[in-house]
C-alpha cells in the first residue's frame, strides 16, 4: 500500500468500524427481538432471509476480534451498542447480561490500548417500541435519551468518543421513503417525522451525556457526493434534491439550525407542528464530526410526485455493491463538512469497498480493496493539505459481517470471516494496512 502513517499528522488516528447486530450474534445474551428481526423474517425483504441471529458471534468472539485490531496497528475500535441487548423493552428493566458484555468489551479494548469509539444507535429499533411507532413518534427522543442514560452511567468513564446515532439518513429516508431497510416503509410522512426525530434524539442524547460529563461527542452523517446525470437545468435541479434529502437535511440541522428549501419543498405538510422549536436541542455544541463515505450519485430528473428525481448508472469502475468509485467525492465531501462544522476535528468514520472474496491457499488476494482504500487516502490527505482539520480514518470494516438487505453477500471487511465455520482469515489487505502503520 503506497502510503505510511507517516504521511498523516502526528496523532492522526486510524482504526475499524463494525456494528453490534451485524456482527455480535443477536440471539446471545438475553438481547430483545428488533425491527430488523421482523424486516429479515418478512419474505422478499433480505437475501435469503439471512438475520443476525448468529452474524459472526462476536459475542463470544470478541478478544479474539480485538487482537486482530491491535495486532494490525490500529489506534480506534469504533463500534456500537445494541439497543435491545441493553434494554429488551426499549426502555425500564436492563439486561444485566446484555451490558456487562458492553462492559467487557470495553474493556478489553483498553487492555489492548485500542481507543473506545461508541456509536449508541446502528439501527436495531427494539420491536417494543417500533410498535409504538419507533421513530415516528416523537416519544422517542425520551425513550433513546434512557438508553443513552444507561449507557453513559455504565460506559462512559471509559469511552474516547461517543456518537448518538449512525447514519441518519439510513434510519430516515432508506428505511421509511424507499422501503429498503426496517422498518420498510415507503411513506412520505413517515419519513419527514423519522428524520425530524432522528436528529430530535441526537439532540437529547447529546443532552444527557453533556449532563453527565461524558466528553468527546459527535456526530456520524453518511454523504454520497451528487452530481447531475447531464448538463441540462431539469439534473442540476434533480442533483440539488438529492443533496438536498440526502447530505444536506441532517448537517444543516445540527449546524445551522434549519432544513433545506429543496427538501421542504416535499416535507413541508408532513414535518411535525411547530418543528422549529426543536432547533435548539438539535444544535447543541459538538467536539468533532464523523462522515462516512462510500460512492457518488448521478441524479437525472423524473416526472410525478416529489422529490422528482432518480439515480442513474455512472461510467466508472464499481464495487460488488454497484456503486462508482469515485475518491474525489470524499475529498469534496470533506471540504464541505468543514464548511458546515467549522474547526472542530473531523474523522472519516467509514470508508471501504465490497468485493467478492476467498480464500486460496489459506490467504485472501483482495488487491481492488487496497486499491480503493490507497485512492481514498490520497483523497484525505489532499483535503488535510488544503486544511481540512482531518483528525483519522476508519475502514469499514474489520471483518465481513451481515450487510443488512444484501444478508452475508456482499464482503467489506479486512478479515475474511466463513459464515459456517465462523474462521477469520485476515486478508491481503489487512496485511498491507498492518505495514502501512507499523
């Protein structure tokens, strides 16, 4: 890999993104039932009907999944707590099993000097309250500000960072608009209320942990770089909608207090009675910003209703997921941020590519992987050059794991993992990182 730690700023971190139901195994620990369990259990709406029941049984696994983050040099575990494994209910009674494995967890990591970097939310709804309406009902910004509370009392002395909810737009639009993640709905109102109250949540969560001292706070928004399919007005305007719904809703709220005229356009009717209100929770003060980042979009113009635009295929080499490789966008994406977030440090929270993966000879040659990652940290180290206050990058992911809808498919880690035997293989990648940090 043509690069080296050197490169980057002293004290630039580099680490690994995982989540807790794609890797930990959902049915240990005394975990409560989820969206995601009643979305993977509905036919047509994973692959194979494949769940995390099992995933990779990091829960059982994981000092063994630790080594391999510190033995590969890595400064950062970033990883996130499963919602219904603390709270089965979703709120009131604690899982005392289902915490102390946070516990443990956090643990090791220190022992092995990794940096604890919590995400609370990577989409888990407990079923109990996404039959209340999950984040449909502004009750949940309550009832995430408990969890939020459990963790921190537990957690919190030992966390380095804390980010409330990953993906915003994932929880709102994917899963409420376009139907491809739980809940799966496909519902305009729905939509304009989850993306309010997504960002009503981040608020409250923010809330307590500054109540409780907790430090290091921030926010994690995936980008995708927008770009019209032609030169005519009608994709430019289709592109500003895209941008719009997609990168520019959850950033302006947190920092500028507002949402985007082109996205208002649509949700105008649908956004909860009085939502402006809400601004000042929503806006609270943040000590570092996350952006992950995978692909661009080309967007072209479509008749009917709202948001009059669809995405078309782009001419650039792809990953197994489809999507264009395409660098630039994160170097652009970058610049972009620091515009909305100011000086506060920025991490790339995740960055990495699928490909079909196996295992030959007891090794993994995933060479496309270290090709993409190479191009993507030429893209961070360019927008740093230009000042982009760029404090590290984390690749998604460690290992591969349950990539939601797509089921066990589509492979993004640098550790092989075989679903039926459970064995890690680090790849070729890992190897050439492992070098690169050395």
């Amino acid at each position: 890999m043509n690069f080296s730690r050197s490169q980057f700023p002293e004290g630039f971190d580099f680490g690994v993104s995982t989540s807790s139901y794609q890797i930990e195994g959902h049915d240990f620990g005394g975990a409560g039932p989820t969206h995601w369990d009643t979305f993977a259990a509905t036919p047509g709406n994973v692959v194979r009907a494949e769940h995390g029941g099992r995933a990779c049984d990091h829960y059982h696994r994981y000092r063994e999944d630790l080594d391999l983050v510190a033995a590969g040099g890595f400064d950062v575990y970033r990883f996130s707590t499963s919602w219904a494994r603390v709270l089965p209910e979703g709120t009131g009674q604690v899982n005392a099993e289902g915490l102390d494995f946070y516990d443990r967890l956090v643990d090791a990591m220190l022992e092995r000097g990794l940096k604890p970097a919590a995400t609370l939310y990577h989409w888990e709804m407990p079923s109990a309250l996404a039959d209340r309406g999950g984040w449909m009902n502004r009750d949940v910004a309550s009832w995430f500000a408990e969890f939020t509370e459990v963790i921190t009392d537990r957690l919190g002395d030992r966390l380095w960072s804390v980010a409330p909810i990953n993906e915003p737009w994932c929880v709102g639009w994917m899963s409420h608009f376009l139907g491809h993640h739980a809940p799966g709905l496909r519902d305009i109102r729905a939509t304009a209320r989850a993306m309010h109250h997504v960002l009503l949540a981040h608020g409250r969560s923010i809330e307590v942990m500054r109540g409780k001292g907790q430090e290091n706070l921030g926010a994690v928004f995936n980008f995708e770089w927008a770009e019209p399919a032609d030169d005519s007005p009608e994709a430019a305007r289709a592109a500003q909608t895209f941008d719009g719904y997609l990168n520019r809703f959850f950033v302006e709220g947190v920092f500028r207090g507002r949402y985007p005229d082109s996205v208002l356009e649509g949700f105008a009717p649908h956004l909860p009675e009085n939502y402006q209100d809400d601004f000042p929770l929503i806006t609270q003060k943040l000590d570092w910003c996350g952006l992950n980042y995978y692909t661009r979009k080309l967007c072209a113009p479509t008749d009917g209703a709202w948001p009059h635009q669809t995405e078309v295929e782009g001419p650039l080499p792809k990953t197994l997921m489809g999507w264009e490789i395409y660098p630039e966008g994160l170097y652009q994406s970058l610049k972009r941020l620091h515009e909305y977030a100011g000086d506060i440090p920025l991490y790339i929270t995740e960055n990495g590519l699928a490909s079909p993966d196996v295992v030959k000879d007891g090794a993994v040659d995933d060479q496309p992987r270290i090709d993409y990652l190479e191009a993507h940290f030429a893209a961070a180290r360019r927008a740093i050059d230009e000042g982009v206050p760029l404090a590290g990058y984390f690749v998604w992911s460690l290992m591969d794991n349950y990539e939601w809808a797509l089921g066990y498919e589509k492979r993004f880690g640098l550790v092989h993992v075989d679903f039926d035997s459970l064995e890690r293989t680090p790849k070729a990648s890992y190897h050439a990182l492992k070098r690169a940090l050395a």
